[in-house]
C-alpha cells in the first residue's frame, strides 16, 4: 500500500530531505522567516519612533529660535509654560475640560 501513489514520494530520501530543509529555513534557522517577520515588525515601529523624535527636535528647535529672538519672547514663553507673572499682575489658570 506505501508503494503506490503519493505514499511512494514521501518514502523517498530526497523528499525526506528537502521537507526537513524547509522547516529548518523557516522555524530555527538564524535567518528563518520567522525572525524576518519579527525584525520587519521591530523596523516599522522604529521608523514610527524616528518619525515621532524627528518632529519633536523640530519643535524644540523652533522653541529654541523662538526663545532667543529677545526678552520679550522669553517672558511670553516663561508666563505660557510656568504661569509666571510680574509683581502686579494676577495669572488666572484656565482648565479646558474634554
């Protein structure tokens, strides 16, 4: 019964063979398909990183340009960030609720 039909090509070494090569490439191998789908995840959540920082250094460089163009835009971003104030003036804090 093993002799006949698709039993016959499963007894053949070369087959034995060529189905252990392929679970080995896709499952334990170092560069198995496996760890490809796992790098190719780990790279387009870096690029989402890279992407987030990018604008961030962005921002903190207008910030920065912002800041040094003169006291009075230092005294605006220091009365916006940290509620300062200048001795008579009062600071009301307005919350937005969502």
């Amino acid at each position: 019964m093993f002799k006949s039909g698709i039993f016959k090509g499963i007894g053949n070494k070369f087959v034995i063979a060529f189905v252990f090569f392929a679970v080995w490439i896709i499952f334990f191998d170092e560069n198995s398909i496996v760890s490809h789908v796992k790098s190719k995840r780990q790279l387009n959540e870096l690029k989402q990183q890279k992407e987030y920082y990018q604008e961030r250094i962005a921002s903190d460089r207008q910030k920065l340009q912002d800041l040094n163009k003169g006291k009075e835009e230092l005294e605006k971003f220091a009365r916006e960030q940290y509620q300062m104030s200048k001795p008579d003036e009062d600071v009301f804090i307005i919350v937005e609720e969502e």
